[in-house]
C-alpha cells in the first residue's frame, strides 16, 4: 500500500450539525479536550463570558453566544486524523453550512433531548440526505429533565425518515442521570459532572446483570435495563452499508458540557465514519490515493487576524499529497501558486502546515485569488462540481454613513462577498449597491464586521427588490449576444455579483414570470455553481 493511501484510510472527515443552542459548540470543545488537542474548554453559557468557546473566534459570536461562522479543527484520536468542521446552527447562515457540507464525508447530528427534532435539523438532515451523507447522532443535555430515550428514538426515525440503532443508553436523566451504558461492549461507563479535564480512567461496570449497577443506581437503571431489553427485542441490527449509505444512524446519548459519553462519540465516528472516497468532477471521478494533489475551495473567511486584513481560503483535499511551497494550478484562472505560508487550523489558532493528504482541510492566505469553488490541481483541468449558491431570499440596500469611506464600503463589502457571508450586487445602471441574504441576521453580522473589520459605519436600507434570478444563454440560443441584448434592455433591474455573473432583480413573482415570457432563448437560475464555468458575458 501506498503511503499516501495509507495516510488517506486514517483521515475521518465530519461536521457537526444542529437546531441552535443543541449545544454543537460545546460538544465540539469536548471532542477536542478527549483527542488532547486542547487542555481545558471554554464556556458558551454566559454571552459575555470571559473564555468563549474555542471554535467561536468572531467578535460578534462572543457578544451573542452563537456560532455564525464555520469553523475547522484538525487532532489526532487513536491513530486517527480527525478534521472536524462546526458549522453555524442559526438557519439564517445555512448557505454556509450547505457549503461545509460538501466538504465532509460523514456528519454528526447533534439533538436536544429535551426539544427532540427542530426545524434547522430536518433542514441540514435534508440537505445530508440528498449527498447520501453518513450520520450519527448524539442526544445532548440528558443531565436535564428531558424526553424519554424512547420517544426521543421514535421521533427521530419518523421525523427524519432514517432508522436508528443505540449504540448508548442513558441510565437516569436530569439530577439522577449517572452514565450510559455501552451497548457494543457491554459496559456503563460512570460519569461524574463538571469534569472538565481530560485523563483519568473513567468508571466502568460490566454487564446488564452487574448486582453492583443495581445496587448503586437503583430503579434509574432497572429502567434503562427494560428499555434496553425492549430496544434489543425491537430494534434492526447496526448494518454499516445501510448507515453508510445514509439510511441508518447510530444513536448515542449524553451531555456535552458535562463530558457524559463524549468518549464514545469519539470511538464511534473513528471507528464507523468513512476515511475520504470518490470525489466526481465533471472530466471524470478523483479517487483519494491518486498521487497527485487536487483540492477544492468550498470556504472563504475573511479578517481571521483583523490585523492582516487576510483572507483565507479553506480547501478540501480530494486527492493525493500536498506540500508546502509545491506548484499548483487555480484552473479557473490558469494562474499557478506556490503558497508558502499554508495553515491548519485549531479555530482562532493556526499552525504552517508542511504536508496534508486527501481528506484534510487546509488553509491558503491570498488576496483575492481564490473564489469559492475554484478546483486546484498539479496542472490538470478539472472541475469539480456541487458547491451551491442559492438566491437571495431578502434583498436590501446599502449605504455608507460618511460617504468619505465610501472605498471602504466596497472594500469590505467585495471581501465578504468572496467569502460568503452575504451576496453583493453591483447594479449595472446605478451606484447603490445591494446585498442578499437568506436572513435578516446575516445584515446585522455584515453591519457588525463592516464596522469593526473594516471602519465603515453602514446604513441597511430597504430596496424594490423581492425576487433574483441569475440569467444564462446557451451557445445555442445565441450565447453571449443573446445575453448582452438581455442585459442591455433590462440595465435598471440587472446586477453583477461577487464572480461578476448577471443577475436579474424584480419587484414580484409574476414580473419574474412576464419577463421569462418575453425572453424565452434566456435561462433564469435559482442556484448557480462555480461562476468561472457558466457564466460568461461582455459586460
């Protein structure tokens, strides 16, 4: 076996998903105190607290308390490379989240024992299913007065239309919840709350008929043993093709900010989660041990160090070896790198990077090279496919207070439209430019970094604007002349985006309808891939 092949099989790649406040964050410090990789976790609970959780470096994330951006951690866990991304829970910033998604090969889904299945998760679990994409589940917060695991089981499997098998069972909830017990090796695993370090054997009692579990927990795990009985008598065996073709998922239960069963989602997800497969572009499939490096850009954050105004682009290794200062491609552009200063990530720190292998993500600083979705290679043309902008469901305006720092207002707003986090329009008659957001919380964070990344006071005002399509033309139907005549007789409603593809903006559905009528040979698109490869116009 190759060593590249060999470093593949030992890369699990994954993102947590869940509704807000699941506690996602938190389990993300706790899976990152286990692998060693941090000494002593933050705290999400106090909005203003003086440690903030280590995945949430973003000033406005540590004023709310929520995750608004996604982020990356690399760590090592029994011989494997774990690359975890969190992802915002907020639906206001799931374009993001779709995004990440691309880029993993299994999710863990992260559920509030107490709220059951909420609306983002049904959302992020559609959008997992439509990838085939792997999930395990983890119950969070059954340190709480919660719902039964039972009826949490049943909820799931007709919520989420997928069938679930308990790796774990809790035994007690709320002040009397005292572990859980491990199916797959006969054991409860003994917790004690607030432990907020790693190390230290934990407590472990062998077997469901251990007089000593009965004898200490009493009727909490008589309870858990009849349940366990019931779920054993009815539940389907764990099948690993059916859960890896994303129809089953394995349940485990526990509460993340107090370490119960933390360990053993860890073991799950090396143990069960895929190392990196098959990865199509449109020539043809990219298989992980190939010998050369490809990657695709599914990320861009910008100001991570405010004080170097960066930008870095996150990119999904989909083959090969990858080293530091090594030549490659942005076949986009045709422009060759050599990047020298390539990072991996621990969320706000970094570390150069020398080598990464297929499945790893890494981090490229640049200015303004690298675009979302610009496949790199050693040289080939290639192009991969799947990663989605969706239109805007809210348009607005925007204005800078001091029209002095109106550069700055551009400045920034280019920057956080490569990146993202909001889509920027230039009108191509006028010059006040509009943003597009799936919700309105994403204006306020764009306000908020606009002031504090970028020094510009910015006004989010209303527009005439309900409706955006982005328009193509076919080579066939006349191709960039069919579209110029477009653009050119409809200049007061049309706008170019960060990749400069032509959008149409309308004031209502039914003016959307009547200009399809009138322009039958153009195509309108309410979701665009990689601009660099459709969108073509004289403009």
């Amino acid at each position: 076996m190759s060593e590249i092949a060999k470093q593949v099989r030992r890369r699990r790649t994954f993102a947590i998903i869940s509704h807000p406040d699941a506690g996602k964050t938190t389990l993300t410090e706790k899976l990152l105190l286990f692998s060693g990789a941090i000494n002593i976790a933050g705290s999400v609970k106090a909005r203003k607290a003086a440690r903030h959780a280590t995945s949430d470096w973003m000033e406005i994330e540590k004023q709310r308390g929520i995750s608004v951006a996604s982020s990356v951690m690399q760590m090592e866990y029994r011989d494997c490379v774990i690359n975890l991304l969190d992802t915002p829970g907020h639906q206001d910033f799931s374009e993001d989240t779709y995004r990440v998604l691309t880029a993993v090969d299994a999710a863990l889904m992260v559920i509030d024992a107490g709220n059951g299945v909420e609306p983002q998760t049904r959302r992020l679990l559609q959008v997992c299913r439509a990838r085939n994409t792997p999930i395990l589940t983890f119950v969070n917060k059954m340190d709480r007065e919660v719902q039964s695991p039972l009826d949490l089981m049943d909820e799931i499997e007709r919520e989420l239309g997928m069938t679930v098998v308990p790796f774990t069972w809790p035994v007690g909830m709320g002040k009397t919840f005292r572990g859980v017990f491990d199916r797959r090796t006969d054991q409860m695993r003994v917790f004690s709350a607030g432990e907020d370090r790693r190390g230290g054997e934990e407590e472990a009692l062998i077997g469901l008929d251990n007089p000593e579990s009965v004898k200490r927990f009493g009727s909490d795990f008589e309870q858990a043993k009849e349940e366990l009985e019931l779920v054993a008598g009815a539940s389907t065996a764990f099948d690993k093709e059916e859960f890896l073709a994303g129809r089953q998922t394995p349940m485990l239960f526990g509460s993340a900010v107090n370490n119960f069963g933390v360990r053993e989602v860890l073991d799950a997800l090396v143990d069960l989660a895929p190392p990196p497969g098959d990865r199509p572009a449109m020539q043809r499939v990219v298989k992980p041990e190939e010998p050369k490096f490809t990657g695709v850009v599914f990320k861009i954050q910008a100001n991570m160090d405010p004080a170097h105004r960066d930008r870095i682009a996150f990119v999904r290794l989909a083959s090969g070896h990858f080293q530091r200062g090594m030549k490659i491609k942005v076949v986009r552009s045709g422009k060759d790198l050599r990047p020298n200063t390539v990072v991996s990530f621990l969320s706000q720190r970094r570390e150069l990077l020398d080598e990464a292998f297929a499945g790893d993500i890494i981090g490229i600083p640049n200015h303004g090279v690298l675009q979302l979705g610009d496949t790199l290679t050693e040289g080939e043309n290639l192009q991969f496919t799947g990663l989605p902008f969706f239109a805007p469901e809210i348009i607005r305006s925007v204005e800078v207070a001091d029209p002095l720092r109106t550069k700055q207002l551009r400045a920034g707003l280019t920057q956080l439209g490569e990146e993202g986090a909001i889509q920027v329009f230039r009108p191509v008659a006028g010059s006040v430019l509009l943003l597009g957001a799936v919700g309105q919380l994403q204006f306020e964070v764009v306000a908020h970094r606009l002031e504090h990344e970028y020094g510009v006071k910015a006004r989010i005002m209303g527009s005439p604007y309900q409706v955006a399509r982005w328009v193509t033309c076919a080579p066939e139907d006349g191709g960039e002349i069919e579209l110029k005549k477009f653009i050119d007789a409809n200049s007061h409603r049309v706008a170019l985006d960060a990749v400069d593809a032509p959008t149409l903006l309308v004031d209502h559905a039914a003016t959307l309808r009547a200009v399809e009528a009138n322009w039958p040979k153009i195509k309108f698109h309410a979701m665009r891939e990689h601009a660099g490869l459709v969108f073509h116009t004289g403009v």
